[in-house]
C-alpha cells in the first residue's frame, strides 16, 4: 500500500507543467516583496500534517509525499538569452551582464511581462489541480486513472476522488483588514474604507495584499489538502485494491 502512494506520488511528475521555483505578482505595486514572500512559502511544499505523515509513513528514506507533490506543481523561471533560472536576482544578474531582456516562462511558453507570467501560472496551477484531483477514463484502453495513476478499481477511485474534493471544498479564501476578519469582500472592503487599514487577503497562514498572489495561493492550499486527502485514502484502502502506476 506504501508503494502505491508513492507511485502516485511519482506519476504526479508526468502532469507536471514546469519545473522552476518563485512566483512573484508584476503588478501589484509595493506589495511586490509581499506577493513573492507569500508565494515561495506556499511552494515550499512544508511537511505533512501529523495524520498524514502517519498514514504515509514519513519516517521512512522516501520523505513526504506532500512536499513531494507540492515541488512539481507549475511555477515561474526567468529566461535571458539562452540561459534560464529560476532565481529573479540571478535573471537581473544575467540580464545586466548581457544586456539582455528578462523573459518570464510559465509551462514551457515565454512571456515578456511579469502581470502576463503571473496570469498563466495561476491559469496553468488552476488547470493542474483540477486534472489532478478528477478521475480520467481513456477513451481506447478504457483504463481509469486518478492523479495520474491507474486505478483497479473504479468505485475506490470514486471514492478517493470525492474525498479530495471534500477537502479541497473545506480550503477558503478569507479577509483580514487589522484586526478584523470576514469572509466577504464587500463587508472587507467596507471595514478597509471604515478603519483606513490594508485588506489583506487570506488562505491559511497565508497573507497578503495581492489578490493574484491570493488566487495562486488558494489553488495550491486546494492541491495540498486533496493530496493529503488521497494519501490517506490510499493508506485506508483494502491491501486487494491496490492503484498502480501507469
């Protein structure tokens, strides 16, 4: 059953959009710093809650396979001529050595501004999570697969897929102006007008002043609790029905 998580956990490397780290908001002003801050921690995969990592067995050489997950979901590099990276301080580097222009990629395509990079990759993190978490039956084979695995069993997968959704349906976007929190814009932008302070957007633990860097970090907290969810299906799934990879 082990092994079957982290199969999946692998497979999840073939849906993968762009390999690259740090996403930043190009047009949110002086919450740039803010916005890439916000960005990186939600990246950053972290740990496995503790009943996670006790179905999955976090202990063992293999890590978590929740931060594995997170690591391979779309993301922002930086391309200077014919050299990429995937730090912005090393594009500016590379860009005033050369004399070159900094080109943002998100999912293999170029894009000369930030705003339009940024847009594509909350799109492209959007597309990945709900293709990850609904099941696929091939057309020709007639093989079912779920988070890019195959399934033996179709009302297992069923099953596994409702409980990502479940959880995903439970992950919100909140506001928070001082020391105030709602979950309506309207009401946040009232009390922002009231009381002259920031509306911080809010997912998690996440904040920030960026409503793109918000949208993006909600799509990878909605990834993170689906993903928990399926290892832990995985791990309570009969020792008979094991998925496999494909």
């Amino acid at each position: 059953m082990l092994k079957s998580i982290f199969a999946l956990m692998t497979s999840v490397a073939m849906l993968a959009i762009a390999a690259i780290a740090q996403a930043n908001c190009g047009n949110c002003g002086p919450k740039a710093a803010d916005a890439d801050k916000s960005a990186a921690a939600a990246s950053s995969g972290g740990s496995c809650s503790a009943a996670t990592c006790a179905a999955a067995q976090c202990g063992t050489n293999k890590g978590c396979p929740v931060a594995a997950a997170m690591e391979r979901l779309p993301k922002l590099s930086y391309a200077v001529g014919q050299k990429s990276t995937c730090c912005p301080k090393e594009a500016a580097k590379l860009a005033k050595e050369s004399g070159g222009h900094i080109h943002f990629v998100v999912a293999g395509k170029e894009y000369d501004s930030k705003p339009e990079a940024q847009t594509a990759l909350i799109e492209a993190t959007e597309k990945f999570v709900d293709s990850f978490t609904k099941p696929h039956k091939c057309s020709k084979s007639g093989k079912l697969t779920l988070a890019g695995a195959v399934q033996n069993c179709d009302k297992s997968a069923a099953q596994t897929a409702e409980r990502m959704q479940q959880a995903m349906a439970k992950v919100k976007l909140t506001y928070a102006v001082g020391e105030k929190e709602c979950g309506c814009p309207v009401r946040a932008a009232e009390l922002a007008k009231e009381t002259g302070k920031e509306k911080l957007f809010v997912v998690g633990e996440e904040k920030t002043g960026c409503e793109k860097t918000a949208r993006l970090n909600l799509a990878r907290a909605k990834f993170r609790a689906a993903v928990e969810a399926m290892v832990q299906a995985e791990a309570a799934a009969p020792a008979d029905a094991p998925s496999k990879e494909s």
